[in-house]
C-alpha cells in the first residue's frame, strides 16, 4: 500500500464516510475542502503519527494544509523500512 493510500484511509477513518478517490486529491484541502474540524485534524495525525511511526512538531502539524502536503511530509519525515 503506498502513503496515498494510507493517508486516504486514515481520512475516511476520521471521517466516518466513504470518499470517492476524486474526492481526495492532492490539492483537496484538509479544512476547507473536507470540512475537518480541529479535533478531527488532531485525530488524523495522531493516526498519522502511530501509523507511520513518527511525530509531528507544532509546527509542522501546523503546515500541512492538503492531502498532497501530508503525503509528502510522511514520505520525507517516516522511518526508512
């Protein structure tokens, strides 16, 4: 399963709702287009977190505004296999 996939199956767990793959594009904003609210975002990383075996300062948790950022942020920050 590649981080895509993952990630995309960490939002439908939060979300509670099965999206369409259009519906999680790169560019799909995490706020604004998926309607996460605050403690929904912190339970997507958290799951992001204990999924992928890292953890996300303030700062970065911050940052990351869309799936494609998220993404990219997991494949340059996980531990190596």
């Amino acid at each position: 399963m590649t981080t895509t996939e993952k990630v995309y199956e960490l939002i439908r767990k939060v979300k509670k709702i099965d999206l369409e793959p259009a519906d999680m594009a790169a560019e799909v904003r995490l706020i604004d287009d998926l309607k996460l609210d605050s403690l929904a975002l912190m339970e997507l990383l958290v799951l992001t977190e204990q999924g992928f075996n890292f953890e996300f300062s303030h700062e970065e948790a911050v940052a990351v505004k869309t799936i494609g950022q998220l993404v990219e942020f997991i494949d340059l920050h996980k531990p190596a296999v």
